[in-house]
C-alpha cells in the first residue's frame, strides 16, 4: 500500500472517530427542565404571618389563578414553612395551642398543605425567641413528623429560626445547641430519622445565581461576607459565611456527626435582618432576575412574606407587581419556579444522575443507570425526583429513555434557544388544595 493510500485510510477513520463522538456528545444533560434558563424558589419563613387568614390568602393569591383579594392569583407552585409552636404569644397560626400539645384550631389547614406538599418546610420546632426550649417538646412534634411520612407525605427541609435564644437552632455557633448531645437543647437524634435532609443553617449568599463559577465580583461580595460571618460569629449572632464555591447546598456534618445537605438562601447585601415583602422589590428587582437568566442559576430567595407590618393588605403593590413579573417570567419559559424542596430535588438528582447513551443509525438510546447521592440515600433514580430532567439529543422524536430497561414516558421538546431538540421526563406540578 503507498504511503498516499495508507494516509487516505487514517484520515478516513479519523472522520468516523470524529463523527461517533461527535455524535456522542449530541446527548446532552441539560442544566434546567425545558425549557428554562434559570431556576427559582421562593422561601418564606413562617414568622410574622400571624393568622390563619393572612396564609391562606397569600398562598392563593401565590398559588391559585382564582380572583382574590390581593387580585388575580398567578398560579405558581410555591410551598411555605410553619412550626408547631409559639412560646412568644404572638402568632396563632401554628400546629399546637399556645405552649401545649393539644392541636390547636389550625392544625387542619398545616395538615392540609403538608399533604399537598404546599407545606414543604419546618421553620425549627417554633418561635423561642424569649426562650423555653426543651428537648421534650420535640417528642410531639415527631410523633406528628412521623405520621406525615408514613404517608407519604415527609417534611425534608428544615429552617433555623430566630435569635440567640431560640437554642434549638443547628449549626456552629454558640447557642446552636439542637445538634450538640452534650446539650440540654439536643434533639437532632430525635429530628433526623422523620426524614429531614435539608437543613438551612443561616449560610446565606449576596450573590446571584448559584451553581455558576463565582466571578471577581461575587468573590469580593462572599468575601466581605465572610468577614461580616467572622464578626458576628464573635458576637454570637448568625450571617453568612465565606464559601469558595458558589453552589447552591453541600454536604454538612452536624456537631453530633449527622450528614445533611446545607443550602444557601440569597438575600441583597445589607438586608439579613429585614427580610420582607418591603423589600421584595429590590430582591426581586428586573436587574437581579436579568442577571439569574444571564448567569443561567439557582436561586433560593430568603423572605417572610407576612412581614408586613402596617399594610392594610398582606402584599404591598410594589410586592405583587414583582411577583406578576416572576410569573410572567415563568410563564414565558425563563425561569423555573417551584418550592424550596423540590427545588433543592432536582438539583441534587441533576448533580448525581448517571447514565450513558449510545446510537445506532439515527435512533438514540439514554440508560439511567443510577444515583451517586452525596449523603448515600437516593441510589437508583425513581420518577418522582426525575421529573423535569432533561436531555439534549440529536432527534426528539427518536430517542427513548430507560430506567432498569424499562422505556419510561418522555415529552418530546422542539429546539430551544441553542437549536437543539430534547427530551424531558414531564414536570408535574402538585394541585393546590382546596382552601377550606
């Protein structure tokens, strides 16, 4: 064979190398469900929303498209938080009454929520802002934890709450003593087993859009954060930390060694302690959701939606109107908005999910093989946590996706923004109950 021959034929397999790998990387995890740029959740802690009315009417005003008194709902899927008690006198809306175990008025309506998942977070076990917690009082609230999981129905994500004498809070500072067995406070080994995974632990970050490479800006933001952090740490008090990644949770080992996923909540700087519907607008401003779009992140916004001290309604008009530009946002296929668990869900199925494609002619088959959970939990992939998971192919309409060699259900997604085609496992989006 001459040498002119034999050049021919390597560069003839050559191509074909290239052309099967290029082929291979046609498939393609995409970061968001189709066939959004960004994702966002809205958490509100439960304090300052004193009455079962002021709830009710946010979460419909939210969640519904019903006429209500805030206006037209703009049908999101956003949960909320609650506690079980109040030992400061100053809320009704809780599970208990007052500082027994006696269920109390409410406890139908968190009932309700939690079974619709529109309740997805557990604010700490109540408000001990002016102290009295005891590890007792716990005993309750996870016999109550425990029936809802049972069901199917398990709270996963648990919030800190509160100033330094709310000593159930988990975490490394001082009077964090919820997950310290030395302590008389400790109850984590109580908390854990209800099927907490989540834990907010007060590390909140100024920038926006996480799960991004952090720029010179957002280290000089975290920065001056973490020399806040180290102040107030001093001081006792909680505020965000230093972090030298901008992810959205990582693996966190307790004061008792228990393994939870921590994650970030954003706030706009200088605005850690009056977390609002006052300043719902500068959190959610047009700036901050261009710049989550460009950045292509997650975003989990800190609040208290019934922080609204002095409105005759519980939404200011400047608080609604930046809520209809987040629906509009939604509804536009720009942003994916959904409640703080299921949000923190998909990101860690998208980090862990493992799979493999390979394609004959121009057919393409997509393997979910399994799970590399951090916390070792999830191992195989199941449907519930799959929903939204996307994936760039060559063809939609020849692509098929199985799970355990079973083909699974996929919608067929026409080019996005990039030009590529896509399948998607489908998103279900939870029915809101019925308001009673």
């Amino acid at each position: 064979m001459t040498a002119g021959r034999w050049m021919g034929w390597v560069g003839a397999l050559l191509l074909l190398l290239a052309a099967g790998c290029g082929r291979q990387s046609e498939v393609e995890l995409r970061k968001f469900p189709y066939p959004y740029r960004a994702a966002l959740a809205i958490s509100s802690d439960i304090d300052e929303t004193d009455s079962r009315e002021e709830f009710l009417e946010i979460e419909a005003y939210l969640c519904t498209r019903d006429s209500t008194r805030l206006g037209l709902g703009l049908g999101l899927e956003m949960g909320n938080s609650f506690w079980f008690y109040d030992w400061t006198g100053r809320s009704s809306f809780t599970y208990f009454e007052g500082t027994t175990a006696e269920r109390s008025a409410d406890a139908h309506v968190i009932d309700l929520f939690v079974r619709a998942g529109y309740i997805d977070v557990l604010h700490s076990w109540g408000d001990f802002s002016e102290g009295g917690f005891r590890r007792d009082l716990a005993d309750p609230c996870t016999d109550v934890l425990h029936r809802w999981r049972k069901a199917g129905h398990p709270i996963r994500v648990w919030v800190n709450h509160g100033n330094q004498l709310n000593r159930q809070a988990l975490g490394g500072l001082p009077y964090q003593r919820g997950d310290d067995p030395g302590a008389p406070e400790y109850h984590m080994d109580l908390l854990l087993p209800t099927g907490i995974e989540y834990v907010g632990i007060w590390e909140v970050t100024h920038v926006v859009g996480q799960e991004r490479r952090h720029r010179l800006r957002d280290w000089a933001k975290d920065g001056a954060s973490g020399l806040a952090y180290l102040f107030r740490r001093v001081r006792g008090k909680p505020q965000t930390r230093f972090r030298f990644r901008n992810d959205l949770m990582r693996v966190a080992t307790l004061g008792d060694g228990s393994r939870v996923l921590s994650f970030r909540r954003f706030i706009s700087p200088g605005r850690f302690e009056g977390a609002d519907v006052w300043n719902l607008p500068e959190q959610l401003s047009p700036e901050v959701l261009e710049e989550l779009k460009a950045r292509e992140g997650y975003m989990i916004l800190y609040t208290h939606l019934g922080g609204n001290e002095g409105l005759d309604e519980f939404l200011s008009p400047e608080a609604r109107r930046v809520l209809r530009v987040v629906a509009s946002e939604y509804r536009a296929g720009e942003i994916f908005v959904t409640m703080t668990s299921r949000l923190l869900d998909y990101c860690r199925m998208h980090r862990a999910l493992q799979w493999r494609s390979r394609s004959v002619g121009d057919s393409t088959t997509i393997d979910l093989l399994g799970v590399d959970d951090p916390l070792g939990r999830w191992r195989e992939p199941v449907g519930e946590f799959l929903q939204g998971i996307t994936f760039y192919v060559p063809r939609a309409g020849r692509t098929a996706v199985l799970l355990g060699g079973d083909v699974i259900r996929v919608v067929e997604n026409p080019p996005d923004r990039t030009g590529r085609e896509s399948v998607s496992v489908p998103w279900r989006k939870r029915p809101f109950p019925a308001i009673p």
